[in-house]
C-alpha cells in the first residue's frame, strides 16, 4: 500500500494561505511558519503529520499528497477544515 509522510500548515484563509507560502518561497522555515501560524495541533511539531496511507486524510488532502512531488510546497489546498499548504517529505508507491 502507498505510503507517505507530509507536513503542513492549516489557516482560516486562502489570503494568508499564499502570503505564508510566499513567505517559504522566499526561504522561510516551513517548521517555524507552522509553529507561528497553523491552527492544527501538528504546529507544535512544525506540521508533521508524520506517515500515513492512501485513503487515511480528507479526499483533497490525500489527492495532492499522494500525486504532488516530494519537498515541493503545495497549495492553497482547500478542505473542510481550512486551508493548507502541504508538503510531501516521503512516498513510497
């Protein structure tokens, strides 16, 4: 079964969504932008949402984490609980 493990960042807007990943595009720390501004518990581990299989997250998460190339930030991905940006850190196929 896939695998993979991803990190992300959960925010009430598509605003500060793309401010945020404008802010690593320009050589923030993704940790340290979670722990600053996610909303999910997972901030206080930088977003690590550690591995999971396919089928496990939300239909919208899951798609990106499991098609999305690896270390490359993803979104605005919206879903029922927000706004994310997503990367993928590992997957095995």
């Amino acid at each position: 079964m896939a695998q993979a493990s991803a990190r992300h960042i959960l925010v009430d807007s598509e605003e500060k969504c793309k401010a945020l990943k404008a802010e690593i595009e320009n050589g923030a720390d993704f940790a340290q932008i979670a722990r600053d501004n996610s909303s999910c518990p997972s901030s206080r581990d930088g977003g690590n949402l550690g591995t999971f299989g396919r089928g496990q997250m939300v239909r919208e998460f899951d798609e990106v984490v499991f098609s999305a190339p690896v270390g490359v930030v993803q979104g605005p991905v919206k879903t029922q609980f927000g706004y994310h940006l997503v990367e993928v850190t590992d997957r095995q196929d």
